[in-house]
C-alpha cells in the first residue's frame, strides 16, 4: 500500500513510531499530485516547497523528541475560500484571483499549531455557490471515479483530492451541503459540524448564519481527528459557541447497539433515484443488524427548506460579496468613467453568472416591499424546521437520509439548468437550515458504478452520535472502496 | 419668519464614543493620527473577517439612554445597512434598524430661562464610516483614509418637538453637555465628534404638519441654526408662492450659506436592512443596566435647578456653570466640600478663572488650580486675612504655579492689618492731615467717609482691614 493511500490515523502511528517521515509522507502526496492532478484538476495552488519545509520542520521537532500533536505531519488540502496567509486564497473568482492574505483562518492556525503540513488549496465552485465545481473561475475538477463526471460541489476539489489520494485529509466549507454532497459524489467522508463549532473567522462569507468549516477524508476516524483539531470557541467569530469539546476520536467504539436510528419518508420521495434509496436503505438495515433500533419519523417542513434556504443564502450573500467593489482589493475594471460605473463594470465583469445570480436574487429579496413576503418567512419557515428537528432528537439519536438524491452527474449535465442543480442540495439544505451536523459517508454504488451517499443527521453538537454510527458502519464493511485512477 | 408659520424640526444626531478601541475590532479608536494606521483586516473588511461588539460601546450607550430617560432595550439586535461607497469597505454599515438600544426618552432644555421638554425617540450604536481625501495632486482619483472605520457612534433621534432654531440649538448644547458630563465623547466639534442631520417643515399655524426636507452636512451647530433658518425661510417662500415642498434630502453647504437638494424621495437609497448573521442578539442583564443607572452623575439641567432654588445663584451663571462639566464640577467641590459661599465661588468661576481660561485656551484641568486651593483662597479673603485686590494677585500666581497659599500671603506682605490699635493710630494720623474733609462730613457730606477710608488704605499699602478702617474711622468721627 502506497503512503498516500493510508488513512491519516494509519500514518500518524507510522510518523510517531519514526516507521516513515513527514518528508517521505508529503513528497509521496505530492508525486501523486503530479502525477493524477493533470486529470483531476482538483488543485488551484500546490504549495508543494513550503510543504516540504514545513514538513522537515515536524521531522526536526520529532528527532529531536518533542512530543507532537497527533496528526503531526500529515498533509492537508485546504479549500481556496479558506484565508492562508502568504498563499493565494482566490474562492475560484476571477474577483480574487491574485488575492493573497496577510493572515491565517482561525482553523488554519489550529491546522498550524497541529503542525499538520498544508499541501495547498483546492478548487471548489466560485464563492462556493454550486453544486458541481462547474462554477470555478479556473477549470473544472473531474470525479476520480468517472473522469468525465463532476465531483459535486462546491468542496469538489477538497473532496476529489482525497478521493483520488491527492491528500490524506482536506478541509472544506458547507453552507447548505458543500461538504457532504461532492463527499458522498466522490465516495469519501465529509463532515458538516453543528453551527458555531468551528470557527468562520477567515473563511471568505457566503451565506454567515449557515456556513461551516469541516473536514473531509478517507475515513470517519479521519475525519473525527481533523475535527478535533478544527473545533472551539474562537472570541475572533461571534457566533462560535461558549463551550468545551471532548474527542470525539476517542469515543469512536464501533459499537452502534441500542442506537435510535430515525428515518424520515419525507427524504425517500420521488426525487431520489431508486439506486441512492436501496443503498442507504441497505446501509441502515446493515446498521440495524448490527443492534440499532430504526423507526419511521416525520419531518413536515422539509420540502420547504430548499426554497428557504436560497432566499436565506442568497440574501446573506448579496450583502457579504458586496465588499468585492474594486475600491481596495481583488479585480477592478479597466475602463471606466466614474465611480459608479466602476462598480458596476467590475462587479459585471469579476463575478461568474451564477455568483450574480445569487446576488440578484439575495438583493431582490431584502428590497423594500418584499422582505416581509421572502426574507422574513424564510426566516419564520427556519424556525418552525429547526423545531421540527428538536422534536424529532427527543425520540432519536440520529437521522438517516441519502446526502444527494442521486450520483455525480456528468459534466456540463445541468450547468445551464439552475433549479435542477438546485435539486441537487435538496437532502442536505434542511441541516444548515437547522444548524445541525450532519456526516456523508459512502454506502455503496449505483448501477452506474458510481458512489452513493449516507447522511446521518444529529442533534446540536452530538458529533460523536453520528460520527459513531458512521464507524461502526465502516467497521461493519470493512472500508470504503476507492477510484482507480 | 412669517408669522402665519410655524417651523418644525428633528435632529438626527451622531455622538462618536471616546472608548479605547473601535467597535468592532482592537484598532485604537484614535483622531489626528497618521492615515490609515490605526486599520486591520477586520475594519478594511478583507474576506472572511468577522466583526466582534465592543461591550464598552453597548454600556456607553446605555448610559446616555439612561440621561435621556430613554427605556432600555435589554434584548435587542444589529442590523445591516447596505450601500455601496468608497469610505465603507463591507459596503454595509453595521447599525440597528426596528429595535434600538434605547428608545421613547425625554430631554429638558432652556430656551430664554423656560424649560422645555423634547422627546427623544430613540438611541441606537453604529459604526463610522472612513474618510474620502480629495486633493488635486490626487491626479483626479480620491484616497480614502480608514482610521475612521469601526469608530463607535451612537445616534440620537429626537421627535419632531423643536420649533425655532434657538431650540434646536439649546437641543444640541444640551446633548454636548450630557455626554461630557458622562464622559463617553470627546465633544471636540472641529473634529466632527458630534455631526447631526436636520429635518425641517413648516406649516400654518393650526395645520398639520407639512412636508419634510433632512439636511445633510451640518458640522457645528451654529450650522445647524443658520442651515435651520435659511430652510425654513426658503420653504415657507416655496409655499407663499403656491409650490409644495419636495421630500427630499438636501445637504447644507455652510459656505455659501445655502441648501442644496441631494436626492428625492424617488431616488432614495433602498438599504435593505436585515439582522447582521454574524453577530448576536445583544443581551443585557438588569444588573448591569441598574449599574450603569447607578453611575450616572447629577446632570446639568438638575445642576441648574439646585444651584437656582438650593445655592440662590442667578439662572444666568447657575447655566453657564452647570452646562461646563469642568467648571461645575470644580464649583461643586468648592462649595460642598470647602464650604465656599456659592455666590462668591460662582463669582471666580466666571470672572478671573473664566477670563484666565479664555486668555490662555486652556481647560480647567489644564492649569494648577484646584478645588481645595480656590477654596483655601475664597477662606482667606472672607476672613479677612487678604483684601480682595490682594487675592486676586494670589489668583494669578496660584494658577500657573504650584505655591502654597500661605506662604505667598507671607512672601508678599499681603496680610490684612486688623490690629485695632494699630488701626486707630492710623485713623489718627489720617484724620489729622485731612482737616478740611472732616468737616465736610460733620456738615452731612457723607461721601467723606469714603475718601477719608480710602487715604487709610493708601497709606496702609492696602493691608489695612477695610471693613474695620471704615468702622473705626465712623466712630472716631462722631466723637
């Protein structure tokens, strides 16, 4: 088995046994970038000489017997809408294109202080609004389980580099199913965490009240150690929650007895392709056979979560892009005759058409005279769905629904086709809209050979409940299948 | 004015609070300093920053809705502003829309010595905006400086209850002196501290209300009352000649001492205002809304009724004292805690110190003066030891040096003679060289008494006690 194969708690016992290097580790990753990333494209900027020193730089403290967190070492693929300092943070925009700046995430600090070794950023849809990474600036990533496919979005790139073992773990941004969604399209396990449990500080705003920052990896160890890492109160990000975390790593036993599995019929309807229903159904009987107990649940309210959540996102949106004026940073038109035309001609021409969509569509709904009628039942339909799921945590522990209603489409597919992309978002949307974490794992294929997606939804902050599910899960079928490339 | 109208008017009006830092970030929140020096990536609004609420900004806030009798919204939200400017990096300004921190409060003010009372419908917190530098080696570009970026502010709405421009001036005198008093904003008008906007209408009197214009670009507030009348004069000229009023925001160019029209109420800015997602409701506990109540100080128009009806001081001077936070609270300590007699106190606070202050541009806590010497200084002059002339040059010193008082009533041979014996020897000898004077009094030319005390005090160098001279001089005159 190859270095960038393994899983990162695999490799952190071989780093700390002193059985490999960081160096050896994070030159493997980086060979594989070259030699699979010309057909992945997941990969806006390798920060592969700065890697390598940093990597040199965990070895030295190892030698010299400094004890090191536990994933000391490991490479790490950060999506592009996440601030790094010195290096490129372009949110796929042609607006941040030679965008650089002078200071880190509160997560990349973390990643930093964990001396994980930051391989670089990875491609996702402009802004993060997109299901597909069709919507990048730059190119379009391609699914290492089908080239010719799209590997979901927006965090496409995060996870299409860890699908196709660009990197061991990857961090990614969710706003209404960005993590889970491109995960469960490129068959690996993407992490949505409770609202207010990772700090947002730095992470370029698309919608604030729904966004987070999660991991992504090969496995759910993987991703409950990153998640570890990436959690707690930030006093830099207003709405990070005032408490303590355990790890959830630790907790992981792989035991799923007697754990209340709900699943809701209003997540198995017509929309879903019948493949993605007998995966996740098979999934949760696998679950149930292993001492689970499932019922049938009720969640009214979610068919209205799509169409909350994009007057919600949308209306955030318009206002956190508006800083993209051309006035001090980031792309500004050529010629123009006065300020406002400067404005609009940097603004027409340094987004992409769906990034102005939003905008459109976002300043439309706060406008005099329809706030009332969109923003503010968006808002009251929020919370009647979060209620909805309260009450549906006092019976179970967790949630069980497909991540996406059907695998990766092919490329260009639904481009030009805005509410069928939309669709796409319609099992995971409701968790953002609620603030809850969810996880994606995979649960097997389609009759396409394509991966399918588990979502398993808990209660605030019960990380560990569905990441727990998630490992016994994995437990149960001894892993998860990977592309060949 | 024509007398047939009546004006109307409301101020909008922004106080920037002195605390620390800014509002939402750590920058010092600092005037006159280099630009663009005091900045970071939050109050630049580089991607992914995230404001975070200077509590300072809330208890400020809340203290000056307590001073305005405002009720305190203990749960309330921030809002969203939208618009785009060069001067406002987020391209919206973090302010609070239906729900202020305070709101439904009261002034009193003074108009001509009549109280009036002037609803205050609400106190809300916001950010400042940078600054546009204009200048023609800019080459036709503006710079913008973002010091100013994230400076705390509070606006101050008040009802429509004004109705002359001596009003609206007493307003805005009044509102300086309150956040002085409270010590939460510099005050300093020339570096825009506090800035309003003026809403204006006029109607006949004994109809509704007409329509309104809101001025913008008012600076001080002799501003305001110029801007005031020249609005009311050109609306009430508007109406006369059988045109309406438009509803309009129109900006003030004091300069040429006229209003220009900005835009109309069709090309008003939409600002969409929503609940900003990336802060919380604010929640403040009653506790700490009591605490800040408790900390409230005696305020100037409470100070002007106890000096009037309690100390028996003109209305006049009562005003002039309470509304300078530095001067009444140096009265105070004089006349609580020294004992000074209010009337002679008042009469230092605004004549020699008041002079000295206006000669030399300093503030009170500029110069060497304190409560206990002033006091210390009074003491001695109503006792006696000193004539008044001779304080007055004690004064002098005292307030541009640190001397003790005593030893320069010594140093300078100052003390007043009150020997009596000493004192009638003297009247003796004065007597005797000012023949043609006693007699004159004796034939009931009683202004004598005054020359024949003066030439004591002459040939005493002034320290003769002069109230004792006069007793002394009356009596051996009617012997």
């Amino acid at each position: 088995m190859e270095l960038y194969e393994m899983t990162a708690a695999q490799l952190s016992e071989k780093l700390e046994s002193k059985e490999i290097s960081s160096c050896e580790l994070t030159q493997a990753v980086i060979d594989r970038i070259n030699s699979v990333d010309g057909k992945v494209k997941a990969y806006l900027t390798v920060n592969a000489e700065e890697a390598i020193e940093q990597a040199k730089a965990v070895d030295n403290k190892r030698i010299s017997g400094e004890k090191l967190p536990k994933l000391a070492g490991i490479p790490i693929g950060i999506k592009d809408n996440i601030s790094t300092k010195g290096i490129k943070t372009t949110c796929a925009s042609k607006m941040l294109e030679n965008y650089v700046p002078p200071f880190d995430a509160t997560v990349i600090e973390k990643i930093k202080a964990s001396d994980m070794v930051l391989l670089g950023k990875l491609n996702m849809d402009e802004f993060a609004m997109g299901s597909s990474t069709e919507n990048s600036y730059f190119n379009v990533t391609h699914n290492p389980f089908d080239l010719d496919k799209v590997p979901g979005g927006s965090s496409g790139g995060s996870a299409a580099a860890v699908s196709a073992r660009e990197a061991i773990v990857a961090l990614g941004s969710d706003t209404g199913g960005s993590i889970r969604q491109p995960s469960a399209n490129c068959g690996v396990v993407g992490l949505k965490p409770t609202y207010g449990s990772v700090s947002r500080y730095g992470l370029v705003a698309f919608a604030s009240s729904l966004d987070q920052i999660g991991p992504i990896g090969k496995s759910v160890k993987d991703v409950a150690m990153v998640q570890d890492i990436i959690c707690g109160r930030d006093k830099m990000d207003a709405t990070s929650a005032v408490r303590e975390y355990t790890s959830i790593a630790d907790s992981l036993t792989g035991d799923v007895s007697g754990v209340k599995i709900g699943i809701p019929n209003e997540y198995f309807g017509e929309a879903i392709d019948d493949d993605v229903k007998t995966a996740v159904m098979n999934a949760v009987h696998e679950l149930e056979k292993a001492g689970a107990k499932v019922c049938e649940i009720s969640l009214p309210s979610a068919k209205y979560a799509l169409p909350a959540y994009y007057i919600i996102s949308s209306a955030e949106a318009s206002s956190n892009l508006a800083r993209f004026d051309g006035v001090r940073y980031g792309y500004r038109a050529k010629d123009y005759t006065d300020l406002v035309d400067m404005y609009e001609k940097t603004r027409s021409e340094g987004f992409g058409s769906e990034v102005k969509r939003r905008i459109m569509l976002g300043t439309f709904v706060l406008s005099s005279g329809y706030y009332d009628a969109y923003y503010k039942q968006a808002k009251l339909m929020q919370r009647k769905i979060a209620g909805e799921y309260k009450a549906a945590f006092n019976e179970v522990d967790v949630i069980a629904t497909p991540t996406a209603p059907f695998t990766a489409c092919k490329i260009g597919q639904n481009i030009d086709d805005p509410l069928k992309m939309y669709a796409c978002d319609i099992c995971t949307v409701t968790v953002n809209i609620a603030g809850l974490p969810a996880v994606s794992l995979p649960c097997g294929m389609d009759r396409s050979n394509m991966p399918v997606g588990l979502q398993l939804i808990g209660d605030s902050f019960c990380e560990d409940k569905i990441l727990g599910a998630a490992y016994a899960y994995e437990k149960l079928i001894g892993g998860f299948a990977a592309p060949t490339l | 004015m024509n007398d047939e109208y009546e004006v109307v008017i409301g101020l909008e009006t922004h106080a920037e609070l002195s605390t620390e830092s800014k509002i939402y970030c750590s920058c010092k929140n600092k005037f006159g300093i280099e630009v663009n020096t005091e900045v970071c990536p939050i109050c630049m609004a580089l991607p992914g920053t995230l404001p975070t609420l200077n509590e300072r900004v809330v208890d400020y806030a809340i203290k000056m809705g307590h001073a305005l009798n405002c009720k305190i919204n203990r749960v309330c939200k921030q809002d969203r502003k939208n618009y785009f400017y060069p001067d406002l990096p987020k391209a919206y300004q973090i302010s609070q829309s239906d729900i202020p921190l305070c709101e439904n409060g009261y002034v009193d003010i003074l108009v001509n010595g009549e109280s009036k009372r002037i609803g205050i419908t609400r106190i809300h917190i916001e950010e400042d905006a940078g600054k546009l530098l204009h200048a023609t080696s800019f080459e036709g570009s503006s710079l913008v400086d973002l010091n100013r970026c994230g400076v705390p502010l509070i606006e101050i709405v008040s009802e429509p209850d004004m109705r002359s421009s001596a009003e609206a001036k007493a307003y805005l005198e009044t509102l300086k002196s309150i956040l002085s008093y409270l010590d939460i904003c510099d005050c300093k008008m020339q570096e825009g501290s506090i800035r309003c906007d003026v809403n204006v209408s006029v109607h006949k009197k004994g109809t509704p209300f007409g329509t309104r214009t809101e001025m913008k670009n008012v600076n001080s507030f002799s501003a305001a009352v110029r801007g005031i009348e020249y609005e009311q004069k050109r609306q009430i000229a508007a109406l006369e000649a059988g045109e309406t009023v438009v509803q309009e925001t129109r900006r003030w160019d004091d300069a040429q001492g006229i209003s220009v029209s900005m835009r109309t109420k069709e090309d008003a800015h939409d600002y969409r205002y929503f609940p900003e997602p990336d802060l919380l409701t604010i929640s403040v506990d009653e506790k700490r809304v009591e605490e800040l109540k408790a900390q409230i100080p005696e305020l100037p128009t409470q100070k002007i009724l106890r000096y009037v009806q309690k100390l028996g001081l003109p209305q006049q001077d009562a005003t002039i004292i309470a509304e300078n936070v530095d001067l009444a609270n140096f009265f105070d300590e004089c006349t609580q805690k020294g004992g000074a007699s209010p009337k002679i106190a008042a009469n230092w606070l605004l004549g020699d110190i008041s002079k000295y202050l206006n000669e030399t541009g300093k503030t009170l806590g500029e110069t060497k003066l304190t409560p206990e010497k002033m006091t210390e200084l009074i003491g001695y002059i109503e006792k006696n030891t000193i004539s008044t002339a001779s304080g007055k040059k004690i004064f002098e010193i005292i307030v541009a040096e640190d001397k003790p008082i005593k030893q320069l009533i010594d140093d300078m041979g100052l003390a007043q003679v009150s020997d009596t014996s000493e004192l009638e020897a003297l009247a003796d000898k004065v007597l005797a060289e000012n023949e043609p004077s006693v007699t004159s009094y004796k034939n009931g030319k009683t202004n004598a008494l005054g020359y024949l005390v003066g030439q004591c005090m002459k040939a005493s160098k002034g320290k003769a006690n002069p109230g004792m001279m006069k007793e002394i001089i009356l009596k051996k005159l009617g012997e």
